[in-house]
C-alpha cells in the first residue's frame, strides 16, 4: 500500500476543501436566489400565461410611458406607445425588433427582477450580511446580483437590500459593474396579484425620479 506523504497530504486535504467550500457557496446563491424569487410568488406567476402592464417613468427632463401584453404561452410580446404598436415574437427577433426586445427585456425587468435571479443563468450572488440601505438607512441584509459578458447590459450589477421576508426594499444599479451607483431607488408598493408580489413604485432619494406600474393584469 502506497502512503501520501505529509505535504501531498495537506495539498489534497486543501484542494478538497476548496472544493467544499465552493460548491458550500454555490449552494448558498441557488438557495437564496431561491427564497428571494418565490417570496415574491414565482410558483404563482408560473401559472400566469399572460400579463398586461404599463411601465411609467417620471423625471425632470422626461416623461414617459409604455404598455406591454406579454403572452407567455404563445411567447408573443405587443409594445403599444402613444405613436406605435409593435407585435414579435420572442424567438424571433430581427435586428430591427432589438432596440423593441431590448425596452421589453427592461420595462419587465423592474417588474420582475426577483424572478431573473432563478431564470437567469449569467448571475452571481455575493451575501454580503446586514448593511445600512442607502436611500433610508435601514439594517437590511445587502446582496449583490452580479451579470456576466452576456445580454444587452453586460456586466450590470445590483446592490439589493432584502427585509427578513425576502421581500427588496431598495436597490443600488451599477452599470457594467462599476464601483459608484448609476442609480439608486425604493422598492415600495407591493401589490398582491393573484399570489404574485410586484413592488409599483421606484423613487430616488429626493424623488425627482419616479418609475412605475399601473394597468396590471395578470391571466
């Protein structure tokens, strides 16, 4: 029988524990991507085949405002502005429908960001513990959602700050990853649709920014 000697020993032992603890740590992200997502209902908007919204944002310099019917079975997505109305199909978008695909995959993206940390693969989750939340200061526990070099914004990040619910309170944007905020808003006015959770309302701290849902409804 062949022995490892002590130093080949230690190396082993080491690599394995490396090994542990990284599977230890992706374990953790899957589990709180996890509680984050269906906190907020994932199971029940899994039942949801269609969903009508209009995405509302207020600023000083800009208005603006545009609804959207998101047919999940038929993967058919209709943009409607107060000039035009567009209808694609989500497995076939051309190079003139991206710019269209691009606001869809944004305007629901503030809707249903929980949900992205489940159904997106190119994300990484760093738990950071409880943290002082930027625009309330708030003991709240802080966790970064970082992208990968994939999708129309690559290398977003995200500075979340979930209650003990699960449930986000405010969050910090880093565009491309960037250590300062781009922006920073609340999480406020849940409503209850049908056992889904959406937060309505986004403000900055000195509310000159205000980005909103109105029109829900979910089929």
């Amino acid at each position: 029988m062949k022995f490892l000697q002590p130093t080949a020993l230690a190396i082993l032992l080491l690599g394995l524990n490396c090994f542990s603890c990284s599977t230890n740590q992706q374990h953790h992200e899957m589990d709180l991507a996890e509680e984050i997502a269906y906190a907020n209902g994932l199971d029940h908007f899994e039942d949801i085949k269609t969903l009508t919204y209009t995405f509302n944002v207020k600023r000083p310099d800009m208005t603006v405002s545009r609804t959207w019917h998101w047919d999940r079975q038929q993967r058919l997505v209709t943009m409607m502005t107060a000039h035009d109305t567009v209808t694609y199909h989500r497995d076939s978008v051309t190079a003139e429908l991206k710019p269209v695909d691009h606001r869809f995959i944004n305007d629901q993206y503030w809707l249903l960001f929980p949900y992205h940390l489940v159904w997106d693969d190119s994300l990484t989750l760093t738990d950071h513990g409880l943290a002082a939340s930027p625009i309330k200061g708030r003991q709240l526990r802080k966790i970064t959602v970082q992208y990968g070099q994939a999708g129309y914004t690559p290398g977003d990040a995200y500075d979340i700050y979930i209650d003990g619910e699960f449930v986000i309170r405010e969050w910090a944007f880093r565009k491309g990853g960037q250590p300062e905020p781009s922006l920073i808003t609340t999480w406020e006015n849940y409503r209850d649709i049908k056992g889904v959770r959406l937060a309505t309302m986004h403000r900055n701290k000195d509310k000159s920014f205000k980005l909103y849902f109105t029109n829900l409804i979910l089929k």
